[in-house]
C-alpha cells in the first residue's frame, strides 16, 4: 500500500467476524499509518447463503452463480469488478425456454462450466436434442455454445436478458441494491450508466435484435444436425472503485508445485490450493510488484494482515515471492509515530466467539511480522530484501516488548483486555525468531527478547494450566484480574506451533513435556477431533455450536497448525487423524477448501455440513492445504546454512506422497516418502547439504 495515498479495499465479513455495514461489505480509505476502522454492523441482517454459489474468482473479478447457470439478480448472483455489480442479469433461453440445468462445475479458480439440455425438435421424444454449454469467467467473460444432434436443421431463437443495478457488494449483501438501471442499445449490445460509473456488454456475433426496454439481445440461427453456434459476451466498465483488470494470468509467484503418490486425492488437493491462491493475490497500483493474498470471496476482497500474513507462511514452500511482496505491503502501513502503538501493524477487531470480547487482527499480524520474516529467509528469501525489511520487523518487536512492559503477558486487543492463550503462543514465537533474526544481522535486542521468553514460559506454564479430573488443560485466556477462562478449543493448537530456527530445529514451547502430551492428547480426542478437522470448541462446552465460526465450526487453518504441531512434536498419531479428516472433507468440496465448515461428528456414509456464510475460496484455507501435505514430507529448510533436513511423518499415514516443483534457497526442491516413512531428497540445489 503506498505510504503517500489511500487503498481503497473492500473490508467484508460476516457479522459473526466482525460485522459490516448494512450486514456485509464496505469500502474504507486505508491511511498508512491509521489503524484500519473496525466495520460497523447492523444486527438483524441475514446474509444470503452462499455455500451452494459457483464462485469465480480473479482478483477483482467475481462471478458468482447459482447451479443452474442462470443469473437472475437474487441474491449475490451477478459479475463484480472491485466490489460494485455490473450485471446482475444474464438470463438464457433457448426456443423459448430455459434450458434444463444438468451439470455445474468448477474448470478452474476462475472459470465455471454450466451444461443445460432443450428439447428442441417437436417429434425427438424424451431424449434432448441441443446442449447448450455455458462457460463463465471471473474476468466478466462468456461463453455460449450450443450443440445439436437432432437429424435435421434446426431453426433457433437464443435470447440473453441482461440487467444491472451498479450495486456495491454491501448493498447487495444487505438486501438493498437499489432498482436495475435502464439500457440502452450500445454498438453489439447494451450499456447502463450510473454516477458512480457505467458498465458495457457487447456481444460477439453482433444480434439480431436489442430491445432496450427489455435489456434483451436475441439471435436467430440455422442449426444444422452436428453443428454448433457460439456467442461471446463481455462485461467492461469504468469508474471509481472499479479496479483494473484482474491480475490472475499476469502475476505468478508460485512455483509449479505437484503432488502424487498413493493417495490419489493429494494431486488435485494441491493443485486446486495453487489454483484458489493464485486467484486471491491482490496487489497495490503505486506498487505493481507487490502482491499479497486477499482473505477470500466474496466477502473480505481485500487485504487483510494477519490472514495475509498468515497465508504467506503457510505457502512458504511454493517460493518467497509472496511473503516479500505480503511483508512489504504490511511495512508501509505500519504505524511510525513515537509513543506506545509505535512498530504495531493496523488491523479490526474480530469476534473471538462467545466466551471472550472481541481480538485485534493487528496484534496478530504484528506478532507474525517478523516470524514470517524470519522463516522466509530460512526458505531462501535474498539477503537484500530480509535487509530492507529488517527495520519494520524490529518496529514489531519493539512494540511487543513495550505491550508486555507491565508483565509477562500481551493483552489483547490492548491494555485491560484479557491475556489470550494463542497471543502469548504468537508472541512466545516472535521473541525467539526475531531474537535470532536480530543476532543474525548484529542488531541489538535479542538478549532481552529470549530473556522476555524465558520468563513467559516459567509464569505460563503456571498461570494458564487448569487441572481437571481429565488430566488438565491450557486456559483459553485470562482475565484482566488474573481468572483463567477454562474452555477448551482450537486457538490452544497455536501452542504447538513453535516455528523454525537455525538447521531446521524447533523453538521451544510455551508448555512442559507433560502438557504437550495432554494437549496432543485432547487435540486428538472426540471432543475436539470432529473426524473432518478439528473443532473451534470442543462438543462439551456450553456455548458450542458446531456453525460457530469460533464456537465448533472446523477452521481448516487451525487443523493444519494442529496437524504440523503435533506431527513436530512426536504426536503422529493425533496428527494422522485430523489430517485425514481434512483430506476427505476437501473430497466433499472438490478439494476446493472453505475457510471453515460445521463441526457435527463424522459417521460412516455421512459428509461435512458446508457453512453458509464461509468465504471458499479462503486464503488461509487454500494455503493450509498445501502446509498439510509439505507436514507429510516434514522439509525443514535453512538457505542461510545452506542445509535442508527432511522430518517426515514416519507413519506415512497416506503411503507413498511426493511432492515436487517446490522452490527452497530459490531452486527447484523435490522430495518423497515412501510407504515406510523414509524421506528422501529428488531435487535440490547443489550447493544445500541435505540430511533426514
């Protein structure tokens, strides 16, 4: 984002994250600087169901439709460039009628395929006789065909009805997109104007007729038996907000990574993650280069720190272009002025479930700063450019020391809020890595940050364990006034999630050997191991609700922090478990992952319940898909010793899993595990020194 200008970014959530304005989306002007305003809500509005929706996505580009294709201005249906509608109607017939939905997919992360059938012959009985095939892109691209195999010419009326209302997401969301705009017939199509901007279809071949009134484009054709016709349609438009085109075939900063092996879901799991991550990369004007991971659509298609920060990490394997170009977006907003939020990164606050107030995105993203910062020269990231970032990772830990200066915990989201269990994780980590990050490049600060550690594992060990009868466990939080809040959920996974110092080797954890083996113990248990993922609370507690985003849905990013946990500790296992659960659930979504779906147990023949409201594709969601499969080859990489070390899963809980095309000290990187959990290297640079 650029230091001297306001990002315009669509900030949408669901209520249950955080709210949004009318109920769901908003544009806010994101001053370098300024903390990013908290949305509004507006308690009451439903947003509208999109668990069933074909969403293509090419960041700023949406497509959203229903299964049988046709778009007809319910709901959320329509092409979106930037947030605002520019069609909400594309309604098809064919002889008169609306074809017969048969068949909706996914092509791609930008691309739909709808095949509908007519029967268009008078005397051809029960069997069709025309398909009619329609491919939808994110880019506001559409392609009509149809298909005859009747036994002689056809005679065929296509018509498209075709409307707009320029609406912006949030209204849309809402329920209040204001009345279509009228047309009016514009060179091969119609146009709608506005004065926020105006949208263009033009249509190739040019019509027979448009009727205005209507927004109706009609062709009339000769279909002979065997013979195909084929109509193209193109959304443009101009205006404020509307963004450029999207930035999906231009920018790729992934590397061309495949997987195979016994299983045959691991292949297209990572390829269609690759694909969802690859259409949420947003970047800034004033700084094309740069590209970071929107949180997902339709809701939040924006940049949104910690979950970008989050993503980057996750996706560290496939190269670390998007962790410099996430990192330096994140610096130029972070906030300078001297005084106590000096080195913090801005961010909302986020609903944190029904036990506890509200969390700030920003003291997450500022504690990941400088951890992904850290792992992502690990990865082989440039000296210069872990150079230039150094200044903005030591603002974070400064913040982070001055946060904690009145004892050993970070409250969150600020003074007098209450001290959360995965915070002092998040915080326990920066210390350790920046602290090396600090000694690496001779920068003063890491004694006082690894003596901060120190003393935040020997109080926390001690104030946030709960005994029970089952053996204890970690405290969620504790209050201001020092009263443990004893419920058990998924953000207790971030305690294993120590991250990576120098040889691969693990940081030590915020918990004794005994608790680890508890908390593995209860991560893998019935009441948080839904048999799909792990739960956001576990099934015994009061206000669990297995729809509850923090309250028992499975969060598909915290199971593969769990997954990677445990597997790091020796926990396989529990670690095996939830990481097939996440596998078949992804089965059910066509490996197209949701950021999140319902929590209610696995049993023979059944499927996980979608969420209504969950963003899928989901940045965090897609990039912890390819953190679960790089968990099974265990690549612990450090370019700066010129080493990589392979800790695979010794269980081999899918068989044989290869994994190539990753990228590790900027070369091609290949590994495999066999069916007896032996790791071995396929493809590496020469110059790394390899072990297992």
């Amino acid at each position: 984002m650029a230091p001297n200008s306001a990002v315009r970014s669509l900030q949408a959530a669901p209520p249950e994250r955080g709210g949004a304005p009318q109920g769901a989306s908003q544009f806010t002007e994101r001053v370098p600087g300024r903390p990013a305003p908290a949305p509004a809500t507006r308690r009451g509005v439903q947003l509208p169901p999109v668990h069933r929706a074909l969403i293509c996505v090419a960041l700023p580009g949406l497509a959203i439709s229903s299964e049988d294709g046709q778009m007809t201005a319910q709901g959320l249906e329509g092409f979106y460039r930037g947030g605002r509608r520019l069609l909400s109607r594309c309604h098809l017939r064919v002889a008169g009628r609306e074809p017969l939905a048969v068949q909706a997919r996914m092509v791609a992360a930008d691309r739909a395929r709808f095949v509908g059938t007519v029967r268009a012959s008078p005397d051809g009985g029960p069997d069709p006789d025309v398909v009619v095939e329609r491919t939808r892109h994110a880019d506001g691209t559409e392609r009509i065909t149809l298909h005859s195999s009747a036994p002689r010419p056809l005679r065929l009326p296509l018509e498209v009805s075709l409307g707009t209302d320029l609406a912006e997401l949030g209204a849309v969301a809402a329920g209040t997109p204001g009345r279509e705009l009228p047309a009016t017939v514009h060179d091969t199509g119609m146009r709608w104007s506005s004065p926020t901007g105006y949208t263009v279809v033009t249509a190739t071949p040019a019509p027979t007729d448009a009727l205005a009134s209507a927004g109706l484009l009609r062709w009339e054709f000769d279909l002979p038996p065997g013979g195909t016709y084929t109509v193209e349609l193109r959304v443009r438009a101009e205006g404020p907000g509307i963004g450029r085109a999207a930035v999906h075939s231009t920018v790729r900063p992934f590397a061309p990574a495949r997987a195979h092996g016994d299983d045959p879901r691991v292949g297209p799991l990572l390829a269609t993650c690759v694909d969802d991550l690859q259409a949420l990369l947003v970047r800034d004007p004033a700084h094309p280069l740069d590209v970071s991971l929107a949180a997902g659509a339709p809701w939040r298609c924006g940049p949104a720190p910690a979950e970008s920060l989050a993503a980057a990490r996750m996706a560290l394997p496939l190269g670390t272009r998007l962790a410099a170009g996430t990192l330096r977006a994140l610096a130029r907003t972070q906030l300078t002025e001297r005084g106590p939020e000096f080195g913090r990164l801005p961010g909302p606050l986020r609903h944190a479930g029904p036990q506890l107030p509200p969390s700030c995105t920003g003291v997450e993203a500022t504690l990941l700063f400088p951890v992904l910062l850290a792992e992502a020269r690990r990865w082989g990231l440039a000296e210069q450019e872990v150079t230039e970032l150094l200044p903005a990772a030591e603002g974070c830990l400064q913040w982070l020391r001055a946060a904690a200066r009145e004892g050993p915990y970070l409250p969150d989201p600020g003074p007098g809020g209450p001290a959360r269990c995965e915070t002092q994780a998040h915080a326990h980590r920066a210390a350790l890595l920046g602290a090396e990050l600090l000694d690496a490049y001779d920068r003063p600060g890491g004694a006082e940050l690894r003596q901060w550690a120190d003393d935040l594992r020997t109080r926390f060990r001690q104030d946030f364990w709960v005994e029970d009868r089952g053996g204890g466990r970690p405290a969620a939080a504790r209050t201001a006034d020092g009263h443990p809040v004893p419920h058990l959920g998924s953000g207790a996974a971030h305690l294993l999630d120590t991250g990576l110092l120098a040889a691969g080797a693990c940081a030590p954890g915020l918990l004794d050997k005994v608790q680890t083996e508890q908390l593995a113990r209860l991560l893998g248990g019935p009441g948080l191991d839904s048999g799909w993922g792990l739960r956001s609370l576990a099934v015994k507690e009061a206000s669990y609700n297995p729809f509850g985003h923090r309250a028992g849905a499975v969060r598909v990013h915290e199971t593969a922090v769990a997954v990677a946990g445990l597997a790091a500790a020796g926990y396989e296992k529990e670690a095996s478990s939830l990481l097939k659960g996440v596998l078949a659930a992804a089965e059910t979504f066509d490996c197209r992952l949701p950021e999140m779906y319902a929590g209610e147990q696995r049993t023979e023949g059944s499927a996980p319940l979608p969420h209504p409201a969950a963003c899928r594709p989901a940045a965090v969601a897609a990039a912890a898909g390819v953190h679960l499969l790089a968990t099974l080859v265990g690549i612990r990489p450090d370019a700066p010793a010129r080493t990589v070390t392979l800790s695979p899963l010794r269980s081999a809980p899918l068989g044989e899993v290869g994994l190539a095309g990753l990228r590790v000290a900027g070369h091609a990187f290949s590994a495999r595990v066999s069916r007896l959990g032996l790791a071995m290297v396929e493809e590496a640079a020469d110059t790394l020194q390899l072990g297992v």
